[in-house]
C-alpha cells in the first residue's frame, strides 16, 4: 500500500517537472533564461500544484478550493495537449522553420487552445441544458394516465456549485410545474459546511414541487444529514418504500459507496411493495441492473457519472457501467442514468454537458 502512495506521489511530480519544463522553455524564449525569473516561476508551480491539498489543510479554504480546481483543469488540459506540441516541436527539425520562432508560436496556439477550451467547459458546467424522455410502464394508476417528474442528480453544491446554481434549479422546477421532483444522490460536495453557509436550504424549499431524495456517495449517510435535507424541503429515501398518493411506489436505497453503512438488500425492500402498482428505484450509482429487472422495478433513476465529465473519460464510464448515461431498457426495466446538474474536481466539463431531466411517464396496462 505504501508502495503503490509513494509510487503516485512521484508520478504526480513526475508530470508536475514535465509541465514545468515545457512552460518554462516556452518563457525562456519570450523573457530569457533569468534566474530569479526561474526561480518565481518554480515556487509559484508547486504551490499551484497542491493547492487542492492546501485547502485541506486550511479547514476548505475557499481561495485554494478554487486555486485547485484551476490547476486541476489546467493540468488536464496540458497532459492531454504538451505531447502533441512536443511532437510539433521535433517534427519542426524537418523543416526550415526557425526553432525559436516556432517554439513561441506553438506556446501561444496552446495558450489560445486551452483558453478556449477552458471557458467552453465551465459554459458546459455552469449552462445546464434540458433532457427529455417519454417512457411508458404498463401498469394501472388510479385516476392518473402520465405523469410529469423533474430529476437532478450530482448537484454537488459546496464551493464550485453554489447558491447561484441552486437558484436556476429551482426556477428551472417551478417553472415547469412538475408532479415529481426526484434527486437520487451528491446533492453535496462532501462538505455540508457551504451548503447551509450559502443558504441552499432556503433555495430549495421554494420548490413548489413534492421533492424525494436518495444519498449518494459524497453524502455522508448519518441522522444530522439526513435531518438537514429533510428540513430542506425535501424527503430523504434512506433503505425506504414510500407509496405516493399518485399511485406510485418510490424506493430509495442506500449508496452502494458506504463501507461502514449496512445496506438492505433490494429484493428485502421490495417485500414491501405492491407490484401492481408502478414502482420507482432511486439509486445513485447505476450498478446491478439485473437485479433491479428480476425485482420487479419498472424505472431506475440514477447519476454518479457526470458521464466522465471530462473527455475521455466517457470512455472509462460506458466500459464500467452498463448504462453510463442517458435511457436504457433491460427486460422490463427502464434505466434512465443522468450526466449530473454540478461538478466534481474541476469546474469544467469538456465533451458532456451539465442537465436537468425531465421525464414523461404514461401508464396503460393495455399497452406493453
């Protein structure tokens, strides 16, 4: 174990000396090779680089929450982009294109590239855009043939998703005036420190909505939270069966993340449920599929992803989930896996976008 830490931490300085190497040559070329210049450069890289371990120590330091998610951004764009002006750079040998000039030419296309990309992925973060599905479940509701449900997931609201965002959420809600609205997980970003600091609690008691929440993995599962969300206007499913007065089941587990929480098995819960009646799952990480299809679950809700967030970790998500986003049907189970309201990390999102869903349920049992 230690070996494996040790073995990251050099890593890490490893990549820390190579991005430093690289800017530095490029300012070499622009100010020149200026010792005390270098020596600036250097101690100001380092501090930008555990910045994010900073705001630890500093009890969440909000400039150095920030400071670190900057850095953490921008190191994603530079491990990603400095091996391509690497190789632009030893192709140039090839060339009669002078090696200084094209060494501050290449410098400054990656400092336009990420620059752009920077401000395209905190519009993707901070722009969320509506998701729409129609599905149906063949079952029987008293008095009630559709209904209308409005869900967020990975809220994350702390220090990079604020009250600014919590305000647009609910006015996105209201103003659609659904029956439902259901959030299954992060609706905190660990922390719930910023959360009640801002007056998010506040914001999301105007919901005109009946709201039913699960808890995901950044949500420490323990009474005092589960109290907070509870006197936040909304209703916490921890391991519960809830029956609707519109004539449906809600059932909320558990986060599968807990290591210390005992969890109940799904098929234990569903004892509780009538299966006449349209039963809905909310369970943050998309895992076990299957196990949701023989229990008899007609919609499974969840988020957990962000979709990777960043490209290309899509990649990594659609090879570990078997619905990393969007809708899937498994039998006769419907999946619906969000990309995420909020951030996590870094606040940008490059190749997903940050979403509200809006689902459309009909009910006809005539109809399969």
């Amino acid at each position: 174990m230690w070996a494996v830490g040790i073995g990251i931490i050099l890593l890490y300085n490893l990549m820390i000396f190579y991005i430093g190497y690289n800017i530095w040559v490029w300012l070499k070329h622009i100010s020149g090779d200026r010792k005390s210049i270098k020596i600036i450069f250097w101690v100001v890289l380092v501090i930008f680089a555990y910045s994010f371990i900073f705001s630890r120590w500093l009890d969440e330091s909000l400039f150095f929450s920030w400071m670190g998610a900057i850095w953490i951004s921008l190191f994603y764009f530079l491990i990603l982009l400095l091996p391509v002006a690497n190789i632009a750079v030893f192709l140039r040998r090839f060339t009669k294109i002078q090696k200084e000039k094209f060494v501050k030419r290449t410098g400054y296309t990656l400092l336009v590239v990420i620059i752009c990309s920077f401000f395209f992925g905190i519009f993707n973060a901070y722009s969320p855009e509506a998701k729409t599905y129609q599905i149906h479940i063949p079952k029987q509701v008293e008095g009630k043939q559709s209904l209308k449900i409005i869900m967020a997931s990975d809220m994350h609201f702390g220090d990079l998703s604020g009250k600014g965002q919590a305000k647009k959420l609910v006015e996105y809600i209201n103003g659609e005036k659904p029956d439902l609205v259901l959030f299954p997980g992060d609706i905190i970003d660990d922390d719930i420190t910023p959360f009640l600091e801002q007056g998010i609690p506040e914001i999301l008691k105007q919901i005109q909505s009946p709201v039913y929440a699960s808890l995901g993995n950044h949500d420490r599962d323990d009474a005092d939270l589960v109290k907070t969300f509870n006197n936040s206007g909304m209703r916490v499913l921890d391991d519960e069966v809830l029956n609707l007065p519109e004539g449906i089941t809600l059932v909320g587990r558990k986060d599968r993340g807990y290591q210390d929480v005992e969890r109940a098995e799904l098929s234990t819960l569903m004892k509780q449920v009538d299966g006449k009646k349209p039963v809905i799952l909310l369970e943050h990480q998309p895992y076990d599929l299957d196990i949701a299809e023989k229990n008899g679950v007609d919609l499974i809700l969840s988020g957990h992803t962000h979709r990777g967030q960043v490209a290309p970790g899509n990649l990594i998500t659609n090879m570990i989930f078997e619905n990393d986003w969007g809708y899937l049907k498994k039998g006769k189970l419907q999946s619906i896996v969000s990309s995420g309201y909020g951030v996590w990390g870094l606040p940008l999102r490059i190749g997903t976008r940050s979403e509200i869903v809006q689902i459309n349920v009909t009910f006809d049992p005539s109809i399969r």
